[in-house]
C-alpha cells in the first residue's frame, strides 16, 4: 500500500471529496468527446 497504510483505512472526507471531483471531470472528458464525435457525424 502506499505511504504505508495497513489494512482498510476509513476515508477522510477530503479524499472522498477529491475522489468525486476526478470522477465527474473524467465524466466531463469523456461526454465532451462523445458530443464531438456525434456533432462530427451529424454534420457529415
């Protein structure tokens, strides 16, 4: 484990705050990607 953690570790709610952030940004990411993917097809 890194820096040392043993064993199931409660998460702090800064580290469950983090974690939501990166998860909404990759779903940001990957549905602009979608949009212009479709807006390519849609416009040939």
């Amino acid at each position: 484990m890194a820096f040392g953690d043993n064993g199931q570790r409660k998460k702090t709610a800064f580290e469950k705050l983090t974690l939501l952030v990166v998860i909404i940004m990759l779903l940001v990411t990957v549905g602009a990607i979608f949009a212009s993917a479709l807006g390519a097809l849609s416009a040939s």
